[in-house]
C-alpha cells in the first residue's frame, strides 16, 4: 500500500543507482556483441511462423522471438502481422499513461541534513506531491527531487519556465526553511513529452479495463513476447517489476530454446545474472546485497 511505497527501509525506496538508472542500461550495453540498433523505431514486427521480422527506421532484423518492451499504451503505434486481438487493442487504446513532471532542484550541499531533516516529503495540498533526498552518497551537491502528478502537473505545464521555479521552491522553502529558495540549477523533465514512454509512472487502466483484459498482458502471442512494468502480477509500475518481467519473458524464451535453466514451478531463473544486473556496481546509500 502507501506505506510500502513511501518506505525507505523494507519498502520500494530504498535502493538507488550510483549514476542512475541509465548506469545499468550502460552496462548492459557494454556486454552486447550483436547489432543494436539506436535512434531507430520500431515500425512493424512479423510473425512468420518460424521467425520474427522486426522492421524500422533503417534496419531490419529477424529472430526466432522477439520480446516487446514498450509502454501498452503505445503498442498501438507498431504494425503486428497478424494483427493483435480486439482485446489487445482495447487495452492498448484505453490504458493511458500517467501525467508527472520530475524536478531536481540541485545545492551546494544537502543543507537540510544539518537541520535533522530526511529530505523527504509527501504533500497533498500543493503542486509538488512527493520530495526525496537524491544527493549522490558523498553528498555533493545536494539535490531535491520532486515528483509532480495529475493535475497539479497539467497546471504546472502551463507556466512559463520562471513561473515554474518560483512555485517549486516556494513549496521546498514550506518543507525544508528559506535556503531551499536559492538552488544553483533545476532540472525538469516532463514524461508526458517524452515520444516513447508517453508518461509516467505506468499504464492506468479505466474502471473495469485490467479486471476484463488484463491476464493479456504476458501472455505471448505466437513469438512476440511482452515484457514491462505494466504486465507483472506485483511492482506494478516499478523498476523492480520490469526487472521481474525481463527475468519472466527471458526464462520462457530459453525454455522455448533449449537452454533454460530454471525452474518452470516459479517462472523465474534461478541463476542470479538472468537479468543482467548481477556483475553491476549499484552502489546505493544502503548496501545491494
């Protein structure tokens, strides 16, 4: 519940990525061999029978399967031969994307530290809900991020760049005293900009959609797979539950392969580096087990 997502310790905010999220993709990148393909949208992807077609801006590729990553909301702007189920579409159509505008205000130091303060906040009276303490573990700089949603961010979207400032740091000022007033720079993005999430945090479905359509979320059709954050039973929404789909979608794909070594009870793989992550430095203001 609520708890569980606004805990630090034992809840889903207590790990982080020395460098950020983008440091694991990176290293990823770092142990791929084969051809990627960067700046280049997928168009359409094929199912012949006996492979998977992937074409785009500049590429094509084949497969024996492929495993499909991007937001629902967005599925519908790929082509699929065959073409997906009405249901599939309906979830793809009506499941929206969230509206949330992420800022960094960003000090010399974590000034509120001195003052006994955690650095976080959750705030229903104003346009800033949530605040943590994003400082890097040796502190420098000192860095406040703030989550902005709904309508709060709509409303936020419509100021112009100074207008924007001056409501966030009139709000840190209320939580954290005057010297929040003065950052050296804020940082903003607006996820409901970004071409290929469409928003953020997750998927929401309308009353009635995920009850109805929402066992298809994972289940493979032919060989497309689905993997992400919106098609896991727990985590929804959350990096660890895209780490559980990728873990899910690629134990399937070794099983279809020949080459699994997990155990078909539980649906995950058993060995630790399934999804990449093991050999990572993810230094965190708490130990990574």
């Amino acid at each position: 519940g609520v708890k569980a997502l606004t805990s630090i310790a034992g809840g889903s905010l207590e790990y982080r990525f020395v460098g950020g999220a983008q440091n694991v993709v990176e290293r990823m990148f770092a142990t791929v061999n084969d051809s990627l393909y960067l700046r280049s949208a997928v168009r359409s992807i094929e199912d012949t029978g006996r492979r998977v077609v992937v074409r785009g801006d500049g590429f094509v590729a084949e497969g024996d399967y492929a495993i499909v990553t991007l937001p629902v909301p967005l599925l519908n702007s790929i082509s699929f031969t065959p073409e997906l189920s009405e249901s599939r579409k309906r979830l793809s159509t009506f499941m929206k994307m969230g509206t949330v505008t992420k800022i960094q205000a960003i000090y010399s130091e974590p000034f509120w530290r001195r003052d006994g303060l955690s650095g976080m906040a959750v705030n229903q009276s104003g346009p800033i809900q949530g605040v943590l303490d994003g400082s890097p573990p040796d502190g420098s700089p000192g860095i406040l991020t703030c989550f902005v949603s709904g309508n709060e961010a709509v409303g936020l979207s419509r100021m112009d760049e100074q207008e924007r400032h001056r409501a966030i740091v009139k709000e840190l000022e209320r939580f954290f005293g005057p010297r929040a007033l003065r950052p050296e720079r804020i940082i903003e993005m607006n996820w409901s900009n970004e071409v290929y999430t469409g928003g953020c945090f997750h998927g929401i479905c309308p009353p009635g959609l995920y009850t109805r359509y929402g066992a298809l979320l994972a289940e493979p059709v032919g060989r497309i797979h689905f993997a992400g954050s919106e098609t896991v039973p727990v985590e929804y929404g959350a990096m660890s539950g895209a780490v559980f789909s990728g873990s899910r979608s690629a134990t399937l794909i070794k099983s279809l392969l020949g080459t699994d070594r997990s155990d078909p009870r539980i649906g995950i793989a058993l060995e630790p580096d399934i999804a990449g992550l093991g050999p990572i430095n993810m230094l965190t203001t708490m130990e990574v087990p």
